[in-house]
C-alpha cells in the first residue's frame, strides 16, 4: 500500500508542475495511470543470487535535482562500499545522466528506464527525499550487512512517518535547514550518509574543452556567461523567478565600462529570453556537455537562481553571481557564490503554494521580488571578477 501511495503522489505531483493543467485533463490521466499500475503490479522478487545487494536509482525531477542526486549516489557507494552496487536508470534526461554517470567507477550501469530488465534487491527514487519504491526484505537479510540494512530501515520508517515532507518541499526545505541541511545534502536522512562531511565530490567532465572552446572561439577562463531562464519544468514567461531581461542587458553595459575586452556569451535553452547585447548567443546552439564545458571555462556565471549554479558548483566550485527571488538563498546558495536577494521575504516563499513561481505570495501581483534586485548590486560583488586580467 505505501508503494502505491508513494507512486500516486509522485504523479500527482508531476501533473502538478505542469503547465495548462485542468480537472478535465488531470482526472483521465490519473485513472490511465491506476489501470497501467494494476495491471503491472506484483510483489517483486530479486532476480540476482549474488552476495551482492543491487540497488536500482532513479534520479527525478530537473537538472539540478540530477546533480543533487549525483552527490548522493556517490555518498550512497562511499558508505556501503562492496555490499552494493548500483545501477543508474532514468527515463528523462538521459545526456545529463550520462555526463553525471557513465563511466563512473562507483556505477555499475546506467540504461533507460524502458530497458530496465531486472528485478532488483531495492530500488530507490529521488527528488528532495530518497524513497523506497520496493525491497525484496529476504534478499537483503541474507546478503546485506547490518549497517546496509539498518540504513534501508531508516529510510522506510522515515518515509511512513513523515508523507508531508515528500508531498510539500516547502516543509521538506524547512525540515532540513531545522536539522542543519542544504539542498546539497538534503537527502542524508539522520547524516546516515554523512553527506555534509564529503566535501570533495564533483562531476567530472570528459577532457574535451579544448574542442568545444575552438569549436565556439572561445579561451577556458576568459569570458563571462549569463543565463536568464529556469528549467522545463517552469517554462513560463511569467516566472517570477526571472530576472528581468532589461537587467542583464543594463548588467552588460556597466561590465563593458569596466573591461570592454571580456566576452560575454549567454547560454540556456532556445526558449530562454534572448539578451541582445551579449556577444556570443549560444541559446539552443550548444549539447548538454557543449554546455557543461562552457559553463565550467567561464570565469564568472551571473544567473537568476536554477540549475546551471547547481551545475557549476558540482563541476567546478568556480564562483557564480546568483540572483534569488522566491527561493531561499540559505537553502539553495553555495559558498563559493554571491548569493544575493533583496530581504523582502525571509526564508523564501517557494512552494508554500502551488503557484508561487507565478504569483507573489505578498502582493498577489505577478511581480517578482528579483527585479529589486538591481544590477548595480550584481557589478558590486562581482567588480573583482570582472576586472581580473
């Protein structure tokens, strides 16, 4: 029954996040879903007879999330060592997955979610909190050692115990910075992980930079990038999330008086909002790894809040200039960056309700707190940088 459970408020919750959702369109889809989930449905039995426990990982959500999860499989290995393995299966994303893990000597495979053909000893999903989809209890008693099987306990107990956390990530952030955690660790129920103490984990790109540099004439710490949209999931022009074009674009002339000689390119999506005045526009022009490559070249990312200061913090720990709005800095923000906001709200107002990507939880206006976040402050904690030769 908690399987099901669990099933179910993850697709709601994935409908949730989409956009044009109604009544009409949701009910169908859900009662698609039950019969789909009926008919598949049978109390698993590990296929494998080693002494081994095979662990099954499914990242979800965006890809921050996936860089998040990253660090958490690494510490998963770490932890456990020999007793497991893991296999990495995803069913979107999947040229992220592969810059994230394949190849990785902690990972045994990595395939598409339709391929799965195993039954495994546990599976484990993960957006903010690590879920357990299914264990075959026999299995694990005979094979895994104590630590490994309290830990799995651990995980399940907290799971019944708490579905409020899994369906509200506001009360899942205010949990986790309560008990001493960031997003970067939030998955660490009880620091079983000791996730906060691994401080040398990365991401790992493949040594190509040199080809993509040439490819887009470019020289690794000699330009600046900017991004200006959030990911798939809230892909909406009136996010207030965003920083406001006219920002960036203001931005770029205050940086241009200080060194006319920096290039700027701006990367993201060919949906994002184009910046006029950048010198390089790679908006949909770049692969993932393309991207990741430019991202970790850059001598400063300057981005509203969202997935590529994830992504530079795992690759690089290279500095950002972040601009928050609803989300909290506190949460959300590396160390290493200028995490700046406007003290409007504090804690950030992200997810207390469905729509708070859209609507101001103050004013009710569609009117971020970002845009008092004026590129003059940007120039002053980023000055340094910009200047540097």
């Amino acid at each position: 029954m908690q399987q099901y459970l669990e099933s179910l408020l993850e697709k709601i919750r994935a409908l949730r996040n989409r956009s044009g959702m109604t009544p009409g369109k949701v009910i169908p889809k859900l009662i698609f879903w039950n019969i789909k989930y009926l008919l598949k449905y049978r109390k698993p039995r590990s296929t494998f007879k080693d002494n081994t426990v095979h662990i099954a990982f499914i990242p979800q959500a965006g890809i921050g999330d996936f860089a998040f999860a990253a660090k958490y499989v690494y510490c998963l290995k770490k932890t456990f060592g020999n007793n497991i393995t893991i296999d990495i299966v995803v069913d979107n994303h999947f040229e992220a997955a592969e810059c994230f893990w394949k190849g990785k000597k902690h990972i045994n495979r990595l395939f598409n979610a339709h391929k799965k053909q195993n039954t495994y000893d546990c599976e484990i999903a993960l957006t903010r909190f690590p879920v357990i989809r299914y264990i075959d209890k026999k299995r694990v008693d005979q094979v895994g050692s104590e630590r490994l099987k309290q830990y799995l306990k651990t995980v399940s107990r907290f799971q019944l115990q708490n579905p409020l956390l899994y369906q509200s990530d506001y009360l899942g952030r205010c949990y986790s910075l309560l008990h001493g955690r960031t997003r970067e660790n939030q998955a660490d129920i009880e620091n079983r992980l000791s996730m906060t103490q691994v401080t040398d984990f990365h991401i790992p790109l493949p040594e190509n930079d040199e080809e993509t540099f040439g490819k887009f004439g470019i020289k690794e710490n000699a330009y600046l990038v900017i991004q200006t949209g959030s990911g798939k999931h809230f892909r909406n022009e009136n996010n207030i999330r965003h920083w406001p074009v006219e920002y960036y674009e203001e931005l770029i002339e205050k940086i241009r008086k200080i060194n006319p000689s920096i290039p700027i390119i701006q990367i993201g999506e060919a949906y994002h909002k184009t910046v006029k005045n950048t010198d390089i526009n790679l908006l949909g022009k770049t692969s993932f790894r393309e991207m990741l490559t430019i991202l970790k070249g850059a001598r400063l990312l300057i981005s509203q809040e969202g997935g590529l200061p994830i992504l530079r913090h795992f690759i690089s720990r290279k500095p950002s200039c972040v601009i928050f709005g609803p989300t909290d800095k506190n949460f959300m923000g590396f160390d290493e960056n200028s995490n700046l906001n406007t003290n409007n709200c504090e804690g950030g107002c992200e997810w207390i309700f469905d729509n708070w990507y859209k609507t101001c939880i103050k004013t009710g206006k569609n009117s971020g707190c970002t845009k008092h976040t004026l590129p003059e402050k940007v120039i002053e904690f980023t000055r340094d940088t910009i200047e540097f030769e």
